[in-house]
C-alpha cells in the first residue's frame, strides 16, 4: 500500500471507504461464484469483520 500511495497518492475519500470496497469486492465475487470461491469470499469478509476497520486502517497506513 505504502508504495502505491508514493507513485498513485490516494485521496482522504479512498482512504476512507477501501475498508467497505474490498468488502464489496468479496460479496460480488461471492454472488458469481461457485461453492468453494463462495466459502473463500466468506472467509475473507470475516477477516476483514475481525480485524475491524480501525486496525485495518492502523496497519494499513501505517
């Protein structure tokens, strides 16, 4: 992240909802996928539910 930030800065927008994006990303792919990517895309949403958005941003920017 830090060294797309240097070459593509993101704006306090993006910084802000990439937390909900990728999540999007996940139920997308989960709504076009088969049984197994449908489990992959449920874990990942949990992690990310997990973590939390603070600390995702924590380590994220950090």
């Amino acid at each position: 992240m830090q060294a797309y930030n240097e070459v593509n800065p993101l704006s306090e927008d993006d910084k802000r909802y990439i937390f909900d994006a990728l999540k999007l990303i996940f139920l997308l792919g989960i709504s076009w996928s088969d049984d197994e990517d449908f489990e992959e895309g449920r874990k990942a949403i949990e992690s990310l539910n997990s973590i939390g958005r603070e600390d995702f941003y924590k380590v994220l920017f950090s």
